[in-house]
C-alpha cells in the first residue's frame, strides 16, 4: 500500500508541476521612464532668471521653473 500512495504523490506531483509550467506568460511594463525636465535656456544667477523662468514654463504648460545646475539653466518642472 506504501507503494501505491507514493506512487499517486508522484503522479500528482508531475501533473502539477506541468500544469504550472505549461502557461505562457508575458509582462508588460507598466512604469514609464524619468525623462529630466526640460531646459529652456541658460541663467545667469540674477534673482529676477528665476521669475522669468517660472514664465516661461507656466507659458509651456508646466507649473514650475527654476534655476540650477552647472552651468546654470532654466528648467520647467510639475
């Protein structure tokens, strides 16, 4: 009787193991890539680049801008 139950585990054992390879699976991305902010032009360090740099990206759509960097540029941020 030992026989037969270790041989139905097996047989179980197999059937299960194929049906779970058996599956085709494929994934799919869901996040996108960082893309860096865009840069409109250089700053020249004045306080008043960073007001017009906050224009002009409110004027492209975004809702932010700032002077950074090295060299330093205006870039538009959400």
């Amino acid at each position: 009787m030992g026989i037969r139950k270790t041989s139905i585990a097996i047989f179980f054992v197999v059937i299960l193991t194929i049906s779970i390879s058996n599956h085709n699976v494929s994934a799919v991305t869901v996040i996108e890539k960082a893309t860096p902010p865009p840069c409109l032009f250089l700053c020249n360090g004045f306080p008043l680049n960073n007001f017009a740099c906050w224009h002009d990206c409110g004027l492209k759509g975004y809702n932010d801008g700032r002077c950074g960097g090295n060299p330093s540029r205006c870039c538009c941020r959400n």
